[in-house]
C-alpha cells in the first residue's frame, strides 16, 4: 500500500526562546525536521507533506532541500493538530493509501516502529508508548485490546490521568478516511483546539477499529526547550558512539566523540579523544583520527592519518594513506594516495599528486579577497617549508619549492622554484655586535647604582 507523511511543524515553540521556528533547530548537525523526515522516508512515501506556519519559509526551504518533492502546506494560525493535518489536506488530493502522520518536533522514532505502524491492519492506529512520567501527554483508553479513545490531559478525569499509556502523536490512517474524520472534528475541549486526537473515537462511532502499537518512550521524546535539545543531542551521540562500536570502531574516550547524524565510519578505524564530526563525513576502514580534530564534508580512506588538532572542512578528500598532522586546515582539495601535511598548513582549493610532501607552514593563498583559485601540485613534489603558493598555480610532477619562497609562477616538472634573497655572511659580526650590547648593558646598570 502507498504511503504518505503529513510532518507537523507549524508550532513556534515558545520554550525555545528563539527567532528560529524550533523544528530548525539542529541535533547532531541536521534541523530536526530533517531527522523527522529521515525516519519517514523509510516508508518510501509516495508524498511528503509538510505543515508549516511560524517560519514558513525557513521550513520550506530546509524541506525542499532535503527533499525537492517534498509538499509545503501553510498554516496560518495554530488552531491544533486537527485543523493542521486539515490545512494539508489538498495535498492529498487523488492519493489513496495510508496517511501517517509524524511531529517535526520528535527525532528519534525508529525506522522499525514505523514500519510496524504501517503494517497495522486498524482503521486507525496510533503510536502510544508507556510514560514513566505520563505528565501533560494524551492518554490512551483501551478497552479488551481496542483503543476507544485519547483523551487530553487538560479533559481528563483523575482516572483517566492515572494512565500510563499515551499518545506519541504518531498516528496512522486511511487517507480517505482521514479526511472526512478530521474535516469533523470540532473544538468543544478545554484548550478550544481542534485535537486530531479525536479521530480515535470517531472512528469508533462509525464501527470501525483502532489499534495501539508502542514503542519505547525513547522513541517519542519531543524537543520544547533548549534544555530538551541538549538532552536530545546527549541521547543521539551515545547512541551513535555505541553503534559506531558495534561496527568495530575504536573509540578511545567514547563520551567525547561527536558525531553528525549522517557520518559514516568504517571498521578498524580509530579515534582518539575529542573528535567532533560536522555533516558529511565519511572515514574508511583502517584509518586514524588522533585527538582534538574537527572534520565536516570530508572523506578519508583506508590507512589515512589525520591529527591530532586538524580541521577538514568540506571538500577536503583524502586518498588512502595520506598523512594530515597538527594544525592543518584542508578546505575543497584533493590528496592522492600517499600525501604527507604534517604541520601548520593551510590547503584551500588545491589538487596534489600521490606522494606529495607539504613542507610545514605551507599557505596556498586561494583567496584574493573576490574570488577562489585553485592550486595543482603535481606527485613526488616538495614543498618547502612555508611556501606561500599564491592561486591560480601550478607545480609540476617531482618538482621542489625552496623553503620561505612566495610562488607565484608555475613551476616545471622537475624544476626547483626559489623566491628569496640570497644569504649574505658578515664575519665576526655576531661576537662584536654582542660585545656591544654587554658593555652598553654594564655602563647603564653602572648609572642607575
Ligand atoms: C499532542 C497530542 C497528545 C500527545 C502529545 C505528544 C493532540 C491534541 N495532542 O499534544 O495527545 O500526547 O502531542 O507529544 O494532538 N502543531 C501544528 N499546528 C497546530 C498545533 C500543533 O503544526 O495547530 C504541531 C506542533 O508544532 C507540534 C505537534 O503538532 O510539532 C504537536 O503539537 P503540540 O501543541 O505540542 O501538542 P501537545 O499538546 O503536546
Ligand atoms: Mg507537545
């Protein structure tokens, strides 16, 4: 059966205390939209639809690049989920199959639980999970197996309160039936809202089934304050840490890891402490990340060696056994199999040649305060310690740059490339000059006495 998501994000989140609409807000590098998204599109929907309200715009945006058919539905006044899964309605025009409808708000729901939602065979199912603190959540009445109804907490009797079992506020049903089910849901409720929950027990009315599937609470937790963002990210990385364990990854200091919601780490490579992942980052077998690096858009092959206290910024691509050591930034630039950067260097827009050595201190100036240049260094060449190569430039195969030279001409294959003034001696300069300054030093200490 063809699936479509309706992804509620209209809210503005209050608690956040921020400009931004909360559903932008980031966990582990990606809006928390995105993480809803992703969790959906494990379903395969034939439809994405997003409702957006505060911050249309923004949300549309951050949707459709991460998705380019993703549908954007406004909003304009948060009346209730209800009313929001109604505005998406037209979206849904000429669709048949199942609706589910997710929170922008709720990153964690599991591929897995998903799909056992979208196998549920009720006319309407929804997600509902056993609270340890049931708080504000919507309960869940269940009578002989069969859910009866939800009801809010703002509506519901101490009884009602005492139950454990509540709404996630993932819900999946008929698109059909959807429809006609939330086009009469009314907001005659103790918040004036028009509550989706409520199609649970119109669907009942009508003689048809709804049934609870549950996950764990883990799952369902949503993010309303900072405080919540930050628990967020603490439960993402140590899941992520333990996973990337699982994998076969050495972790030497796990609890200071960071890793974005997308990175990729293969077997055998390790990491040593204080390493932070941004989006986009890719690390094959065998390789090692020392302490204190920073790598975003970034892939490292197998036997490559990176740190410690390196930056890789995107585009950086690191061939198999290439070494990056101290305070190096790489930026958009190439190294082939077998490159060694071993210190304070800064490579922007560059390509280098399989067994290249970088001399430390090496600049390639990519900038000239408008546009980027791109810098070529050939294989087997040697770049003195600072070099200043100053883009567009080229440096041939197996040639060498002399220490301190700022080049600005291409360099041939072979060539050797020295820019500086030639060194001059002057004897016994030195020890005069030395003398100098102590007999100086002696009549000024004299004066002062
Ligand atoms: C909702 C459920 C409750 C459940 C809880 C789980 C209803 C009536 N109640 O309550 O049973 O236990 O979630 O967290 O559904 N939104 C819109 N437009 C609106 C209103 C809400 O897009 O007009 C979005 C919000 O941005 C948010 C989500 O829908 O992402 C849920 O809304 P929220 O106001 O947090 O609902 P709760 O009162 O928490
Ligand atoms: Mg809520």
């Amino acid at each position: 059966m063809s699936t479509a998501l309706i992804i509620l994000a209209a809210g503005l989140g209050t608690r956040m205390n921020s400009d931004q609409p909360k559903v932008l807000h980031r966990l582990a590098g990606a809006p928390l939209l995105v993480h809803a998204m992703t969790a959906g599109a494990v379903l395969e929907p034939e439809r994405v639809i997003v409702v957006a309200g505060h911050g249309a715009e923004t949300v549309a945006k951050v949707a459709r690049e991460h998705d380019e058919n993703a549908r954007i539905v406004v909003q304009e006044e948060q009346l209730g989920t209800a009313h929001a899964v109604r505005c998406a309605l037209p979206e849904l025009d000429g669709f048949k199959g199942r609706v589910i409808v997710l929170y922008g708000d709720t990153p964690f729901i599991r591929p897995e639980t998903l799909e056992g939602l979208a196998a549920a065979e009720a006319a309407v199912t929804v997600l509902g999970f056993t609270a340890g603190d049931p708080a504000r959540y919507g309960r869940l009445i269940v009578n002989g197996g069969a859910l009866d109804r939800i009801v809010e907490f703002k509506d519901a009797t101490d009884e009602e309160r005492a139950i454990t079992l509540c709404n996630s506020g993932v819900i999946s049903a008929d698109a059909g039936l959807l429809a006609e089910l939330v086009s009469a849901v009314g907001n005659d409720n103790a918040s004036g809202e028009y509550y989706l929950t409520d199609i649970v027990a119109a669907a009942r009315a009508r003689g048809l089934s709804a049934a609870v599937v549950t996950c764990p609470e883990a799952e369902t937790m949503g993010v309303n304050t900072r405080a919540d963002l930050a628990q967020a990210e603490a439960v993402f990385q140590a899941r992520a840490r333990a996973e990337a364990m699982e994998n076969g990854v050495t972790l030497t200091a796990p609890e200071t890891v960071f890793f974005a919601y997308d990175t990729v780490i293969g077997r055998d490579t390790v990491i040593g402490p204080n390493v932070v992942f941004g989006p986009g980052t890719t690390v094959e077998s065998g390789a090692r990340i020392e302490a204190f690096c920073h790598l975003e858009g970034c892939h490292i092959s197998r036997g490559a060696s990176v740190g410690p206290f390196a930056r890789l910024r995107p585009g950086a691509e690191l061939a198999e056994d290439v070494h990056v050591g101290n305070f190096v930034e790489i930026k958009n630039a190439i190294l082939d199999e077998g490159v060694k950067v071993g210190h304070l260097t800064y490579l922007g827009d560059a390509h280098v040649g399989e067994h290249t050595n970088i001399g430390a201190g090496t600049v390639t100036c990519n900038y000239d305060g408008v546009m980027k240049h791109h810098t070529e260094i050939g294989a087997n060449a040697f770049i003195g310690s600072d070099t200043m190569l100053v883009a567009p430039v080229t440096v041939g195969d197996g040639a060498m740059t002399a220490s301190g030279s700022v080049i600005t001409r291409n360099v041939a294959p072979g060539a050797l490339a020295i820019e500086r003034s030639r060194q001059e001696h002057i004897e016994g300069f030195a020890s005069r000059f030395r003398e100098k300054l102590r007999a100086e030093k002696a009549r000024k200490t004299k004066e002062v006495q």
